[in-house]
C-alpha cells in the first residue's frame, strides 16, 4: 500500500461490511496496519515527553527518523508536522517545486512513522498536533462547482467531467496519515477522541461535497471507520448525515458526496439490530424515501436502493411503506428515472412477504399497468420484465382474482397498439401465462373487458350522434334565418 502511495496511486474501498462494530469495513480498503518495523521504536517505558521545538518559517529538509536517536523521535516527529503545515499554491506547478518535494517526502515518512506502529507511544501533545496539521491541511473552503458564479444553467452532474484538486499530491498522503493513526490497533480511542471530535467529524462531513472523487473515497473510508471505532461518535454522525440529506432533498438538490455517505449508511444499516429502533424506521420514512425525489437520484440510486433493501430485508413489515414511498414519488414525466424505480421496486419484492404485498397490490398494480402502457419502450419493457421473477409471479398467482382485473385492459391495449414489438411479444407472453394460470378468470377479465369496450363504443357513437344532430340543427337554423348571426342565451 505504502509503496502505491509513493507512485501517486490511489486505493479504492470495498463494500463489504460486518456486524461487528469492531470489523467495519468500508469500500476495498483492507487496510493492514504493518507492524515490521516495531522493533525499531522504543517500549513505552523509554519514551520521554518531547519538548515542543521552536517554530519554523519555511520548510526545511529534515534528517529521517531511522537516523536519529530514539530518544529524539517525539521531537523530530514535531518538527516534520511543521513542516507540513505550509501551504503551497499547486495552480502553477513551476513555483516552489523544492519547497513541495520536501513537503511530500515529509508526508510520506510521516505516513510510515504511523504505519509503523508509533501511535502507540507517542505522547498524546504529538498526536494533537498532528491532527492540527491534518485539519491545517484539509479543511478548507471547496471552489465552487462549474455553474455557480457564472450564470450558466446548471448541467447534468452525470455529463459534467469531475473536478481534481490540483493539490492531491499532499492531500492524499494527508488522508492517508489520518487513516492509518485512526484504524491503528494502537490508536487508544480514549485518547484520540479528544481530537477527533464532533466538531472534527462535522468538518469532514462538509468536505463529501468535494467535486473530486478521489477524495470523496477517502472521506468515505476514513468517516466509517470513525464510526466503527468511537462508539461515542456514532448517534452524532448519523443526525448529522440526515441534516445533509434533508438539506439536498429541500433546498439544493446538489451534492457531491450523496452516494458516498449512502454507502456509509448501507453498511450501517446492515450491522442494525432487531428489532429495529424507532429512531432507525423514523430515518427510512424521513431520508431514505424522500431521496426519490431529487432529479439527480441517477447518480446515487444504487446505493440509495441497497439501503432500501435491506430495510425490507431486515423487517419484512416496512415492504407496505417502502412501496407506498416509492408510488408517491413516481415519476411522471421521467422516463429514466422511471426505469430505476421499477429496478428498485422489484429489489424490494424480491423481500417482500405475502401479507405486505397484499397490502399495496391495489395502487402497486395501478401504477404498473400505467407503466405497461408506457410509449416508452423501455419503461414498458421493464414492466413486463417483473414476470420474469419467480418470487413475483408467485404473489401474484396468489392474488391474480385481483390482480388481473386491474391489468388486462393494459395488455390487451399493447397488443392492440403498442408500436414496439418486443413489447408486443412480451405482453403476448404474459397474457398466456394468465390464460394458463386461470382459465375461468380469464375469459371473465375478457368478457368485462368486452364489455366494457361495446359500452364505450356505443358512448362514443352517442356522442358523434349529437353532435351531428348538432350540426344539422345549426344548418337548418342558417338557412331559415337567411344568414343572420344570433346569439345563444342561456
């Protein structure tokens, strides 16, 4: 891992994760604190309190700490924080290139010093002041994204290319030294969480906005495991995650980090224990379902879909107000969006039980009838796909005496109309599957439909008549009156 970080590389997370707080694991980081160098640090017993050295006014080349006493490593382990507290301007890259060389090596022993195991006895002012430099170098105000400013029209985030901080060089390593001191097996949590505080937690939380997506897999790697480590940190991370979402689902409507901090999220809510809080319940009616409405739900809907799923999959009684969440916001006009929606909707029936679906079969199945008659081929094709899932066919063969009633017109209208013809298979398909499923209530469905459409024929054909008799008595009422306009009253 070390040897990427010096070649500039950068490591993505996985997205695996466990129950138990201790193992949280978050996007493919497996992160492997080495531990071969140890036997180059002195026991605890031998370290002494270094004496903060004086403060430097430009970065200086230090000696490296293999070189120096024991004794002087707390010392030396100060003066390259120093060090790395300068800021450099990386919009030119011809300007003090010494100056950032030395910044960076500085990084990276730091990084090393870390890895090695040096958390575990350096005094706690040392770890202060490191995470000072981290914060120093961090937290800082993002630039603005492409369309602020500019009066332009804001563009699609998914068309728009990614923004990369031309930093990244020291920043990366920055992340990577916070990293390794907080899922160090010799960090003492009692101790760090004097620095990494609500105050440090919500600074990061603000930086999921970053355009960058380099950083954004940091961030999200470095906040899980804070998660998983101090316990004491975690009802705060959540509230302070929902107040992120609530303010993108009701004011922006632009954010950066959504479908990272959704990955967060998911792992946590499959660590939940049943039964499930109402605090827990409370977050999927009030975040997690409203996440459907936003425009730019493409960019974050698998993760928002994980999340969903294994809500369901936890309690089976949240499939009614999952479903009823995802009808109220369906799209109208959207059709990608409404493409997304049936994927995650069959997810979700994938999970659900027989007396919740029975619950919702009546909207549910409006809704889709209106999607089987989509001119969109897509929606139409995804629709009709959802027979296609053995668990789904099986609910509704059990309620098809309710089901079929309510679809059959859109069938037949595909079949009568539909432009498409791989729709126009399909539908074919399905409606033999209902004929072979239950003959009796198929020839029932049909003949109501007939019937139904000789009743609107003879309506219509109702209609035409009066106004044909319309017509001829406007005619006739021009040519008595010789070609004078008269006024209808009522």
């Amino acid at each position: 891992m070390f040897k990427k970080i010096m070649k500039g590389g950068h490591k993505k997370p996985s997205k695996s994760e466990s129950n138990e707080p201790s193992s949280y694991n978050l996007g493919g980081s497996n992160v492997v604190v080495s531990h071969a160098s140890r036997g180059a640090l002195a026991p605890p017993s031998q370290v002494t309190t270094a004496t903060p050295p004086p403060p430097i006014t430009s970065v200086t080349p230090l000696p490296l700490f293999r070189d120096v006493p024991v004794s002087e490593r707390q010392s030396l382990f100060l003066r390259k924080l120093q060090n790395c507290c300068f800021h450099f301007d990386f919009t030119d890259t011809t300007k003090i290139v010494r100056e950032k060389e030395i910044k960076r090596q500085t990084l990276l022993e730091l990084v090393d010093f870390i890895q090695s195991g040096a958390s575990k006895i350096i005094s706690e002012s040392c770890q202060e002041e490191m995470i000072k430099m981290v914060s120093l170098n961090l937290f800082r105000c993002l630039p603005p994204a492409s369309h602020e400013n500019t009066g332009q029209e804001p563009a699609d985030p998914e068309e728009e290319e990614p923004y990369l901080e031309p930093s990244w060089p020291h920043l990366q390593l920055v992340y990577e030294l916070l990293l390794r001191y907080v899922v160090s097996t010799d960090t003492d949590t009692k101790v760090a969480k004097r620095y990494i505080d609500h105050s440090f937690v919500l600074k990061l939380l603000d930086l999921f906005d970053s355009e960058d997506p380099r950083e954004r897999e940091y961030l999200k790697t470095i906040l899980h495991r804070i998660y998983g480590k101090f316990m004491v940190h975690r009802p705060f991370i959540r509230k302070a995650i929902n107040n992120i979402f609530y303010r993108f689902i009701y004011e922006t409507e632009r954010h950066g980090g959504i479908g990272e901090l959704l990955e967060i999220l998911g792992s946590i809510i499959n660590g939940f224990a049943l039964p499930m809080k109402e605090e827990h319940k409370l977050f999927l009616i009030r975040v997690l379902i409203p996440l459907h409405k936003p425009k730019p739900i493409a960019i974050y809907h698998q993760q928002l879909s994980y999340c969903i799923v294994q809500f369901v999959e936890k309690d089976y009684k949240l499939a009614d107000t999952v479903i009823r969440g995802l009808l109220k916001y369906w799209p109208v006009t959207n059709c990608t969006k409404e493409n997304l929606f049936l994927q995650e909707l069959e997810e979700v029936l994938e999970a659900t039980q027989p007396v919740e679906f029975q619950r919702c079969m009546v909207p549910l199945f409006q809704q889709i009838a209106r999607c089987l008659n989509s001119s969109h081929f897509q929606v139409a094709e995804r629709a009709l796909f959802l027979w296609n899932n053995e668990h789904i066919v099986g609910l509704i063969a059990q309620n098809r005496s309710v089901i079929l009633p309510i679809i059959y017109p859109a069938l037949e209208k595909n079949i009568q109309s539909h432009w498409n013809q791989a729709v126009h298979g399909l539908t074919v398909n399905i409606k033999k599957m209902f004929m072979e499923m239950d003959p009796d209530l198929f020839e029932e469905c049909q003949r109501q439909y007939e019937e139904k459409q000789a009743k609107s024929k003879e309506v219509e054909e109702q209609r035409q008549f009066t106004w044909k008799r319309l017509a001829e008595a406007a005619a006739e009422r021009d040519g008595v009156g010789g070609g004078e306009d008269y006024m209808i009253t009522s």
